[in-house]
C-alpha cells in the first residue's frame, strides 16, 4: 500500500512540468512529499551504514577477546614444551647410567638397590612424557619453528602498504562504475558511480555517471529509487541530451510499476519537448500501445 502511494506522488511531480494547468499551491505539496521521500531514502541508507559500522566495531572487539583469551593458553603450550624438552634430557642421562650400571651388574661391580632405583625412576619419567604428548599438546617440533613469526611481520608489510595506497580518483571510480555495469555487475556499478558522485566536480563525467547509475538501479528492481535518479539527472541538467533517453527510461519504469497513468503523462512530454529524437519515435509507439 504505502510503495503504491509512493508511486503515484512521484509520477504527480514528474508530471507537474505537463500539467501547465496545476495550482502552485498544489505543486509546492507535491514538490515537498517528493523531499520527504528522498529524505526516507537517505534515512534508510545512513541507517544501514550505521548498522556496518556498529557490526565492524563489534567484529574487532571479538577477535580482540579472542586473542586475549589465547594468550594463555600460548603461554602454557610454552611451559609444557619446556617441560617436556627438560624430562627428555634428564631421559637421555638415566638412560645412560641405566646401561652403565647394567654393564657393571654383569660383572657384579655395581649394586642391585642402585638399579632398580633407576629403572623406577626412568619409567616414571617416560610416563610423563607419554602425557605430554597426547593429543592437544603442542608437538615441540611446530612450536620451535619461527614461521609464524615471520608470517605476522609479512602481514604487517602488506597492511602498511595498504594504508599507503592512494585511493581512487573520481576518473577511475567512474571507469570502474561503467565496466562493472557492461559486465552487468549492477551492484557494484551503482556502488562506483554513487562514490564518483560525491567526490567528483561538477560536469566531466556527472551526466552519464547519473544516467549509468539510474540504469543500474532499474536493473536491480529498484524501480522508485531509478525513477529518482533519472529525474536528478532532468532537473540538474535540463539540455543534457540524455534528458530524452531519462524520459524513457522513466516511463518504462513506470509501466513496469503498473502505473500507466505517470508512464503516459512522462510519454508525452517526451513527445512534445523532443519530437524529433529517436526516443520520441519510440515514445509514439508505446502509447499506441497503452
């Protein structure tokens, strides 16, 4: 209900031009409802950009917990690998004695007590080493290598070149809004040519990067925000000679709103205002049609 409402004041504004016959007082109401649908518009998408920003702050304050939350358990890895490399050592030294004392038994040099001893103790220290080495403890051969080290300073590198980058000027945002739109890539051709809009000066590109970004938004299904653009493009440049294929397009865009009534007002003023063009022709034929 409230998009079909919305539909029919925007054709009522498009249609003021035709309707040489409308009271002003009239045409400052309906000039007044097409701002506070721009204004509802705009609302909607600084809202949406204030969501972003919000889940991205949200997103660092995770991982940052994430990190701390990490640490510890970094540190304990630590300690066990230190743990386990020094019961390893003291392995290897009763070992040793162990084949020692073995050899002195044969000969009958060396105590019986003083074996055992050895053996009890050898064994209780290879039980421990089987506990550090079960799953979920770190393998001492990962923990040694300096990889990782040397990843983060290569992250690192890349970042600050990153944040060195210059970012694009107006003439290749445009670019890239025109190439994303012949490779039918609407989203991110209206994406390029609303970010040349702000930052670019008037004239140059203005023109056909309002036109492309119209196109771009008809082509995503939005049909009223479309009808707007092309209509900023009529009223800010009004001998644009895109202004013919604008009207057009507006019409078409209307029919596909199922509002005939707006499509045929935008029809013929089309009509009568460029009867020569190409578009005209065209114009003629859809209302023969209607």
């Amino acid at each position: 209900m409230v998009k079909n409402f919305r539909r029919i004041l925007i054709g009522l504004v498009l249609a003021s031009g035709v309707w040489g016959c409308a009271a002003r007082d009239d045409v400052i109401v309906l000039d007044n409802r097409l701002y506070t649908l721009q204004r509802q518009i705009q609302q909607v998408r600084d809202d949406t950009e204030g969501m972003k920003k919000q889940l991205a702050s949200r997103t660092e304050q995770l991982e940052k917990k994430i990190d701390s939350a990490q640490q510890p358990m970094l540190e304990n890895q630590a300690s066990s690998l230190n743990e386990l490399e020094g019961i390893k050592g003291r392995l290897q030294t009763l070992q040793g004695r162990m084949e020692s004392l073995e050899f002195s038994q044969k000969k009958d040099t060396a105590p019986r007590a003083a074996l055992e001893t050895l053996s009890k103790e050898l064994k209780e220290l290879q039980a421990r080493v089987q506990r550090l080495e079960q799953p979920g403890a770190p393998p001492a051969k990962a923990e040694k290598t300096a990889e990782p080290a040397k990843e983060t300073k290569e992250d690192r590198t890349e970042e600050k070149g990153a944040e060195k980058a210059k970012p694009p000027s107006g003439e290749e945002l445009f670019q890239q809004g025109r190439t994303a739109q012949k490779k039918k890539n609407y989203e991110e051709a209206q994406k390029k040519y609303n970010e040349y809009l702000k930052q670019a000066p008037p004239g140059k590109h203005r023109e056909a990067a309002l036109i492309g970004l119209a196109e771009s938004l008809g082509e995503l299904k939005e049909q009223e925000e479309a009808i707007l653009a092309f209509q900023k493009l009529i009223k800010s440049y009004p001998k644009s000679p895109y202004v013919p294929e604008a009207l057009l397009r507006q019409a078409s865009l209307f029919l596909a709103l199922k509002d005939t009534g707006s499509a045929k007002l935008i029809l013929e003023k089309l009509i009568k205002e460029y009867p020569k063009s190409d578009q005209a022709q065209t114009a003629r034929k859809k209302m023969k049609s209607l």
